[in-house]
C-alpha cells in the first residue's frame, strides 16, 4: 500500500491544489451569484475529472463512521457527470458555430 501512496502522492498534491481552488470558486459563486465563476467552478470540475488516477487516489481514503460506505462512487459519479457535461456543452457550442 505505501508503494501506491508513493505513486500517487504528485497526484494527491494536485488533487487538494485543485481542490482548494474549487473551494474559492464555489465560495465565490454563492455569495456573487455571477456567470463568470460560475463557469470557472464548472472548468475547475472538469479539471478534476481529467485528473490521472483519481479512482486509485480516492479509493485509499479511508470510510468515516459518518459517512455512508458509497460516497466515493457517488463522488466520483458528480465529477465524472459534471466532466461529460463540460464537453458536451464545448461540443454543442463548437458545432453551433458551423451551422
């Protein structure tokens, strides 16, 4: 197990790097309310759903006892949705441009 946490320790570092930078943006978006971060929150997901061996690094977090035994896969299910609809929308805009 150390050798996986050893593999996944520059990952681990930009996980909670861009983690904290969500953190802003999500702060930012509930107390201004404007479009602007709102898309910045959104690529920062995006981000995070790009990120290599997020499943690996997610999967040796340890389970709360407050925590129900699912919330990795229904992490993991938000970032991969919120991911697809990041590409989706640049897909549709993208295409929208040549019609």
């Amino acid at each position: 197990m150390s050798s996986l946490n050893n593999e996944l320790l520059p990952t681990s570092d930009e996980l909670l790097d861009r983690a904290r930078k969500l953190l802003k943006l999500i702060d930012s978006w509930v107390k201004y309310r404007i479009y602007t971060p709102l898309e910045e929150l959104v690529g920062g997901i995006h981000h995070i759903h790009q990120m290599r061996d997020i499943r690996a690094l997610i999967d040796i977090i340890p389970n709360c006892s407050d925590t129900s035994s699912s919330w990795k896969a229904h992490f993991l299910n938000m970032i991969r949705s919120q991911g697809i609809g990041k590409q989706l929308c640049f897909f549709t805009v993208w295409q929208r441009r040549f019609l």
